[in-house]
C-alpha cells in the first residue's frame, strides 16, 4: 500500500465496496479457557479510480470550460485562471519522458460512451516531485487484488515507505500505480474541434483545499464525490445539526452536530448563553443561534455521498476542510 496511496494523514476520499458482519470466537481475558462469539462489522474500502470515479461524467464540466475563449494554465504558483478545474481521481499507468499517463477508472468522455484517456506533465506538479524505479513488473490485475485484498507485495516496500515519511512534505512520489487526486485542465481542442487527450495537473494539498466545485462542472446527483468543497446555505436547524442546500439550491445535504467545526467544542455555559437567558429554545442546538444571517451562508466539504438514496453529508471540520489528517 506504500506504493499505491499518498503519506500518512492525507485525507482522501474511499468507496465502500461491501460490508459484512462476521462472528468470530475470542478470549474474555488471556486466562480465560471459554471462547466468546462476538460479531464484528467489516467495511471493504477502495482508493481506485473505477470504484470513487464511478457515475462521474465529464461532457458537463468539458463543454461548460472549452466555450471559454481565454485559456486556464496551472503555474507553479497554484494558481488557476478561468475558474477551478474539476478534481477527478487517478491511477499512474506509466511514467514516461516528459509526464505519466494516467487510469481515471474508465470515466465517460461524453454521451456516446467515449472513455477519458489523460495525461500528467511534469511541468503541471506543484511542487518538488521524484520518480520512483517500478522494478516489479505486476499487471494491472494484480494491482487490483493487491489493493483490495490487502496481500501481501514482494517488492521493496519498507524501502518506499521510509522514502514517503522523508520527502512526504516537499516531493511527490511518481511511479506505476500511485494514486492521487489530480486536477482536469482546461481541455484544448484541435482544429477541427475533436477532445483528443485530457490535460492533469496534480495540485498541493493547501493548493487542492481551496478548489471549489462550481455548478457548471457538476451535472447531476451521481457526479458528487467526497471531497468536494461547496458553498452551501442553512436551508433548516435540526436537533442534531443542519439541512443545508448547495448549487443554487439544487441539491440539499445535512451537517452532523460533530461536523460543525470548532463550533463543537462550545462549553455548556456558552450553549446557555446562546439559548438567550429566558428563551424557550433549547439551549444544547446552540447551532440555531450562530448559523443564522450572514453567518447562514458558509463552505463546507463533501464527506459521504450515496445517490441511490440522494444523502449527501457535508463537514466544517478543520481537518476535512484543510484534507491534513494531523488536524484532527
């Protein structure tokens, strides 16, 4: 997994396969003769591009950015121009002279079922980056069975593990099958007009925090992935949190209380105050008071999504907001 996912407390967005309830036997205490059967949830994860990608459909986001006339260049200075670029994840298929060619899971170019090929410029990496020797030679298929089932690699991976917990800060680790949340440029169409090739730039963490979702670059339920920072307004105040709606009130989603931020962390007298001395509110929803007026309209990133049953669930935490796991 060293060679597969970024460092460590790099927030990032999982798509649950399955999940299962198991009962296996254990010891109440290391004395103990008697097995106990206990059930234990099991959550089956997975990083890779066909399973987060999956329902995501780029005729939108490509038809809203090529009608521009002025062209959207990533600099090294994390700046975007002409609006933010739609962040979409990928699997590094090779590494090549001037850049590496990139798996997005099979994401529908348009309507007509054409699949999205892209492609990664070292120029387009904020940052210092390193590419690392794939000496392994493993098809993609095993990469698959590695990843998910967890088996065990006969590669070097200690070795790229101290690489990653060393340069983890400042360099980029480039090899084959590394997965990253990438940014789609801009695309820029031939002469006659046809999509050949799209363009990736792999953005900074703080750079990758601050890109928004616009209403032009999401189409549909279905295209809504974690991750995702929106503006959204308080649409209702429940007893454990918020209904809020986001994309000029096309979509509604709802904020826990523990997902209301540093507001969370409000002491019981604060909680009193907020209910007002002789108000009939109840004081522990001391949300109703804070989020209200101008403070009704707010970003918040995207954390769980299920489009079968249109639940969309958003966070203000500071360590979701800034994707740093070491906030948490």
């Amino acid at each position: 997994l060293t060679q597969v996912l970024p460092p460590v407390n790099t927030i990032m967005a999982f798509s649950i396969l399955q999940t299962t309830t198991e009962e296996v036997t254990t010891k109440s205490s290391p004395s103990s003769k008697a097995a106990t059967p206990v059930k234990k949830r099991r959550i089956e994860l997975s990083p890779l591009p066909n399973h987060v990608n999956s329902g995501i459909r780029l005729d939108e986001f490509l038809s809203s950015t090529t009608s521009s006339s002025s062209k959207s260049k990533f600099a090294s200075t994390a700046n975007y121009e002409n609006g933010t670029p739609m962040i979409i994840r990928g699997r590094i298929v090779s590494v090549e002279d001037h850049g590496c060619i990139v798996d997005l899971g099979g994401v529908l170019l348009s309507a007509t079922g054409e699949k999205a090929k892209a492609f990664l410029k070292f120029d387009n990496i904020e940052g210092d980056y390193e590419v690392v020797d794939d000496e392994e030679g493993d098809d993609d298929d095993n990469m698959d069975e590695d990843v998910e089932d967890d088996d065990g690699r006969d590669t070097k991976p200690m070795d790229v593990d101290k690489s990653s917990s060393k340069t983890a800060g400042s360099k980029r680790l480039l090899n084959k099958h590394r997965v990253y949340d990438f940014a789609i440029l801009p695309p820029q169409t031939s002469g006659e007009g046809s999509l050949s090739i799209l363009q990736l730039s792999l953005p900074s963490t703080s750079t990758l925090a601050t890109l928004r979702t616009t209403s032009e670059m999401v189409p549909s339920l279905s295209s809504l992935v974690p991750g995702m920072l929106m503006d959204v307004q308080v649409e209702q105040h429940a007893k454990n949190g918020m209904c809020v709606s986001f994309m000029k009130g096309v979509y509604r989603g709802a904020l826990d209380e523990d997902h209301l931020g540093g507001w969370r962390s409000c002491d019981e007298k604060k909680k009193k105050g907020l209910g007002g001395g002789d108000s009939k509110e109840d004081p522990s929803m001391w949300w109703k008071k804070v989020f209200r007026g101008k403070h009704a309209k707010f970003s918040a990133r995207i954390i769980a999504v299920d489009a079968a049953t249109k639940i969309v669930r958003l966070s203000l935490n500071a360590h979701i907001l800034s994707l740093r796991g070491e906030y948490s």
